[in-house]
C-alpha cells in the first residue's frame, strides 16, 4: 500500500508525526552567523563516520527524506539528511559543507543527492579531491552542468519576482508533476516543505542552481550510482544523458514511473537501490553500517 494512502498530505501520516516526535532536527551553526544555519536530522549509530547522507535538490528540506532516516536506520546504517543554508556561490557551500560534517564528526559520507543537492554533491567531491571527504554517490535525478537544467532562466531572476514565483521557479527545476492519484500527497507534501523556505533562501538555491558552473568528472573519483526514472520531459532527458556519458561505470537504477519524488512514492524499491549501493562497502573503511 502506497505511503500516501488516505491522507492529503504526508505531513498528515501517522508515520510523519512519529518521526518528528522522535528525531530532532539540530540546527547547525559553522560560520558564527545565525544566517547561516544547517537544518540536520542525524539517525543510527553515532560511531558511524561514513554515514549515508542526504541533499535535497533546489526546492527541497531535510524532512523530504524521512522515510529513509527511519527505514534505513532501522536495518543499522547511519542516516543523515541536511538542508543547507543559503549559500550564493558552489565555493561558500563546499566551504560550509565541509565546516558541517567536521561538526557532526563525519569523515567521509556516502552523499545521496537529489536534483542540485547532486549536483552540488559532486562539486565538493572535486572541491577535496587532493584530502578526499566522499566515499561515494548516489545521483538521483541530478546533473552536471547547470547549463542541463537552467539555460533559459532569467539572470536577474531573485531580483525581479516575488516570493510566490520563486517557489514556482523552484518547484519546476526539481519536479515536472506527472501525477496519478497515489502521489498526489506526496508531491504536497513536497510543496509545504518548500514554502518552509523564506525567501532569502529561494534566491540563494536560485543563485547556486543558475551559477555557471560544471563538473569534470575526472576529478571525480568515487564509486557512482545513478537513480533516474523514464522521464518525458526534453531537459531532463538531456540532463540524464549528459551525467550517464559523463560517469560511464556508473551504476544504473532506473525506476519505471516518471515522478521526480522517488524517495517518497518508490520508497521501497529506492531504499533496495540505496542498500545494494552501500552493501559494498561493509567491513571497509567506508562501512556505513554500525558494528
């Protein structure tokens, strides 16, 4: 039975209220400026120094991934998911990034990110590639080159629009809406969180999803599954093409529908995607699993 079933909106869910009535969302200060808080929910063993860790894409929170926080804790991996502050620039992210999971005592996470939260996942991996601070990836509808998935967005965009267009703005880079009946609370669920976002916030995941800026994937070196489904829409055909010829031993993992909220309406078949990913890293260096 489909998560979704008789409610809504997640937020709703019996399953929902019990996650935040236990887990509690830390805010995460690296830089001595309230502006600049990470919002994190951190589940299963602490001792874990190679978590599982979980970056929403441009129009997204945290609280998008707790399905996986509790499912995926439950079976003794290490579960984190951040949202990011407001960053203008790839470089202060990475920067920030870094700070945070010094903070959290995380070594090398195994980042799994959605839309920009992949992208930007694999712009730190190039960003400490000379003291690697990733273990592998895991790109769900991602890409990179923000020129896949932005070209025809105006440049003064923060500037000209209001609040409410930005979060259309936001909400059509990271999802195209193919709906049927049994997603419809998800991809609702997927709208409140982001009108928890305020509006400083909406400029600055504008401002890093238009930055001109692309990967070189030989800086890239880290293991690579890529989690895409069959998707109609042009650019993100393209996008999808251009990060499967750029990670050519990349594993692929395709799910059979078009939405763009696999997390919350394939939980089962994505959290089987996630395992068989990091199963390969039991016993090693990178174990995300707790002893």
């Amino acid at each position: 039975m489909s998560v979704a079933s008789g409610y809504k909106n997640l937020s709703q869910s019996e399953e929902y209220r019990s996650f935040r009535n236990k887990v509690p969302l830390q805010k995460i200060c690296v830089d001595n400026t309230d502006d600049k808080l990470w919002y994190v929910y951190d589940t299963g063993p602490k001792s874990v120094r190679s978590p599982l860790l979980c970056l929403a894409g441009a129009s997204g929170t945290s609280d998008l991934f707790y399905l996986q926080l509790q499912s995926l804790s439950a079976v003794g991996i290490r579960v984190i998911a951040a949202g990011y502050p407001g960053y203008s620039t790839v470089l202060e992210w990475c920067q920030g990034f870094r700070m945070m999971l010094d903070t959290l005592d995380v070594d090398t996470p195994h980042i799994l990110g959605v839309s920009l939260g992949g992208f930007l996942a694999q712009k730190f991996t190039e960003y400490t590639r000379q003291c690697p601070r990733v273990a592998s990836l895991l790109l769900c509808h991602s890409y990179c080159d923000t020129a896949d998935c932005c070209s025809a967005m105006p440049h003064s965009l923060n500037v000209v629009l209001p609040s409410a267009s930005l979060r259309t703005t936001l909400a059509e880079l990271d999802h195209h809406f193919c709906l049927d009946h049994s997603t419809v609370p998800c991809y609702n669920f997927a709208v409140e969180q982001l009108h928890k976002l305020s509006s400083a916030m909406l400029c600055s995941r504008i401002a890093l999803s238009r930055d001109t800026s692309f990967v070189q994937p030989h800086n890239v070196k880290v293991p690579v599954t890529l989690l895409d489904a069959f998707n109609a829409c042009d650019v993100r055909e393209r996008a999808k093409s251009s990060l499967q010829k750029s990670y050519p031993s990349a594993r692929l993992a395709y799910f059979k529908t078009k939405d763009t909220l696999p997390y919350l309406t394939q939980q089962l078949q994505f959290d089987v995607f996630v395992r068989v990913h990091l199963q390969e890293f039991t016993g090693t260096v990178h174990d995300p699993f707790g002893s």
